[in-house]
C-alpha cells in the first residue's frame, strides 16, 4: 500500500481557535447504495465548520486529468474494516457514571449510537491502567494466591461494567478488547503493581487469571471478544504507575504453554493480540509470529502509534498476511493549544494507519475531565471528550472531529481499497462499505488546494480549504 510519512501523535502547534468546540455533532444520514460513480455527497470539517454538509462535485465523463490528480481502483482491495472506537477505561467510565442518566444516554448515542459517531470497537482494562480511581488488580493479597482463591471483579461492578452494558446496549454490534496494565502484585519482581516485571513461575495462575476475567465478564452480561497479553510490553513506566515489563521469550512462552492452551480448554473464543506497543517493535511480533505454536494461537497485532512509523504494520502484514493488525492507542494531549482543533493532523494520522492494514482505530480515554483526570499516571492525556469536572459541560477534541469522517461512513466488513497521488500535504484514503457504497476521505494538512479524483472514465474535482477533512461518499 502506498505510504507517506506521518507527523508526530500530539503536534503542538497553535490553530484557529475553538469557538465552535462544544457545537453538537450534525446529524447525517448514510446514502443508499449507489452506482459506481453515482450522486456524491460531501461533509466536511474546517474553520467554524463541524462535519457540515457542503455542495459535492459531480462526477464527469473524459474531462482532463490533471496533474493534481488521485486516482481510485476499487477492484484493488485491502484489509476489512473492524471499526473506530475508544477506551472505556475505569476513569472514563466514572466520568460518565457521574452524569445524570439523560446527559449520559445523550452522550453515549453521540458517540455510539446510528446518528452518532457510530463507534464500534471499544478498549478496556483488565484491573487498573493509570487512568483509572486507584490501583488493584482482581487479586490484591498480601501473600501469594496462586489459585486464584481471593479472585473477584467487584471492583468493576460499581461503574465500569454498568457503562460497558449500557455503551452496547446503545451498538449492539460493539466489540470489546481488553487489556492489562498489570498482573496482581504478588506475579511479580516487586510485588507492586507499579512498574516491575512478571514472574514466569506464576503463568499458569495468570492464564486462569485471564480465563476467570472473560468468564466472571461475561455472567455480568459482558463478553470480551478480544485480550492482549499486556499493554506495552516493553516498558514499565519507571515504576509511576500500573504496569509491567514483559521480555519476548516471555510472551512467546506464556501465549503458547499456557493462554492459548487454557482458552481453548476453557473453552472461550477470545482473540488473543500481541505486542500492544509501538511500530518500532516490529521486529518482536515477526520473531514471535514465527513461533509456529504462537502463531496458532494469535488473531492480530495491537499496535501503538507513539513511537516509529505505520509502514512498520505492513512490513509484519507481508510476512504473514493472514495475521491482522489493530491500532489499539492514541490519543490527544490535554495540555495542547490544539486540542479542540487539530482535526486536520488526526485525520492524517488516520489515513496513514489504514494505509497500512491496521482494521480498527482505537483511541485512548473516551472522556476525561479539564484536567486529564482521574488518573494516577504521569501522563497529560485528554479525551475524545472533555467534561467539565464542576460544570459538566462537554467539550469535543479534534481527535473527536476526525473520526466523525471516518466511523460515521465507514461500515464494518468494509474494504480499503487502492488510491493513489502523491499530493503535497494532502492525505487520501478510500473505502468500499458492504452495502455497495464508497468512502473517500480527503485530508489538507496545508494550503488550499483543488484536487482531481479519477475512477476509471470518471472524475471530479473538489477544492479543499487548508486545515481540513473532506468526506466524499457515493
């Protein structure tokens, strides 16, 4: 897949401001199925326009193709699509459990519901992460517990696994992966759940740990349909926070000799994704998916987009093309001038990961409040939502914007298909939904500009201010 350099997660660089921040989303219908160059429609985001309907071109037969073209081959397709979505983590979901239930219900349907942003994937913890009231795990004991006896989710009765029902009883269809930040503290060199490295001696009890999770999950009403073994398995934050160091040869151990083996037993048909860390680690997931008893096991790679690049998602894709790549974390930074306005450099860091097989989008906390909280990280995180901790008042992101033209019109099961053009400071990517219909997303990191597209006999030219996301459908 054709590949362009990405800019940096959290650019700190000034935009126009916010004034328009708090404006609800528009409501848009999806178009039926149409012909292949059927009637267009358009939306868009820019300046003090929030995913606003705006006039589409029209396609035209044998104009001349101009220099300043990207053309579409919908025949020459990629990945499926899984879906858009965020984490629901146990910061998120207190911040949502505080709202009173009409504001919530209200919420939820602008971020899951069908005139909403349709979100379709959601990430959660499996115990603490930082963003998260405090840290604990489900077995907190003063001294080893190997079977499991003192094993309970009721923590996770209070808030989270209320939101989590309610978040699907708004999308029936969301998907759930789940993710911890630590195995209990009495698993590890340590014995804290801050920082620290797993014990292999204890894989077996954390296999049964992880089967007891989906198990007690799912008699709450629950299903998780996905786990990774650990989030960011290479670091351990320097012990300020909820997580562990997993090495490589303890990965490949623990999925073969025991998580795999026990879902399978259990019996659960939970996908297990590994790494769930940065493109630079790349090398780790082709030596672990090169594992023959590993490989049986994996459904996909979890990947991160804080450090490297996305082209690292298709150097694995090309070794072992049946294996997927999920994008599972990414998210703003309260503390940015853009916060609420960088839509146009999200959107770009969009198309660069669909550009390379990633299936799904996930971003990190779906709200939290002014000031990045709770959390007991170190980090300066926001949420696709910020709602005021006195107020209540919710504020949207630019990250927010972004996925609106992309999780509002691209379906699940859809296929990325082929565009290409290399366009200075534009992005493009293109989609075809299950139902016939096509997504092409445009992006204009830079000057305004006017933009031929081509598919087959066919074009249309549509100009594209600076600082913004075009979304064609037809």
């Amino acid at each position: 897949m054709h590949n362009a350099n990405r800019r940096t997660l959290l650019k700190l660089a000034t935009l126009a401001t916010a004034s328009t921040a708090t404006r609800p989303l528009t409501a848009w219908a999806m178009p039926a199925a149409p012909s292949s160059t059927g009637p267009v429609k358009a939306w868009r985001t820019s300046g003090q326009q929030r995913c606003e309907s705006v006039q589409a071109p029209a396609w035209q037969t044998a104009a001349p193709v101009s220099p300043m073209s990207i053309h579409l081959d919908p025949d020459q397709r990629y990945q499926q699509v899984l879906g858009f979505g965020a984490a629901l983590t146990d910061a998120s979901c207190y911040l949502l459990e505080q709202l009173d239930a009409g504001k919530r219900k209200a919420l939820l349907d602008e971020c899951f519901g069908p005139s909403g942003l349709r979100l379709s994937v959601a990430r959660t913890t499996i115990g603490s992460s930082d963003y998260s009231l405090n840290a604990y795990s489900y077995d907190d004991t003063d001294s080893p517990d190997p079977e499991l006896t003192h094993f309970s989710i009721e923590h996770d009765r209070k808030h989270i696994l209320p939101m989590l029902k309610e978040a699907r009883q708004t999308n029936p269809e969301l998907f759930y992966f789940s993710s911890p930040w630590s195995p209990p503290g009495w698993m590890k060199v340590g014995n804290s759940l801050l920082g620290g490295s797993m014990r292999k001696h204890y894989f077996t009890s954390y296999a049964q740990y992880f089967v007891k999770f989906l198990q007690e999950y799912a008699i709450d009403g629950v299903k998780i349909n996905a786990i990774t073994i650990q989030n960011e398995t290479d670091t351990d934050q320097d012990g300020r926070m909820p997580q562990a160091l997993w090495g490589q040869e303890y990965e490949v151990e623990f999925v073969k000799g025991h998580l795999g083996p026990a879902l399978q037993k259990a019996p659960l048909d939970t996908k297990i994704w590994i790494l769930d860390h940065n493109y630079n680690l790349w090398g780790r997931a082709v030596d672990e998916l090169s594992d023959p008893d590993v490989y049986k096991y994996v459904d996909g790679i979890a990947w991160h987009g804080y450090v490297g690049d996305p082209s690292a998602m298709t150097r694995v894709h090309n070794m072992f093309p049946e294996k997927s790549a999920y994008w599972t974390e990414g998210g703003p930074d309260i503390s940015a001038p853009d916060y609420a306005t960088d839509w146009a450099n999200w959107s770009s860091t969009f198309t660069g990961i669909l550009r390379n097989w990633a299936r799904c989008i996930v971003s990190w906390n779906l709200v939290l409040d002014e000031n990045g909280k709770p959390n007991i990280g170190p980090f300066t995180c926001g949420g696709v939502l910020t709602i005021n901790s006195k107020t209540r008042e919710v504020t949207r992101s630019g990250q927010f914007w972004a996925f609106a033209h992309y999780s509002k019109v691209i379906q699940r099961s859809a296929n990325v298909f082929a565009s290409w053009g290399d366009l200075e400071k534009i992005d493009h990517v293109a989609a075809q939904n299950p139902d016939g219909s096509r997504v092409l997303i445009l992006t204009n990191t830079g000057r305004e500009q006017t933009v031929q597209c081509t598919l087959r006999d066919q074009s249309l030219s549509v100009s594209l201010p600076p600082d913004s996301i075009t979304t064609l459908v037809w």
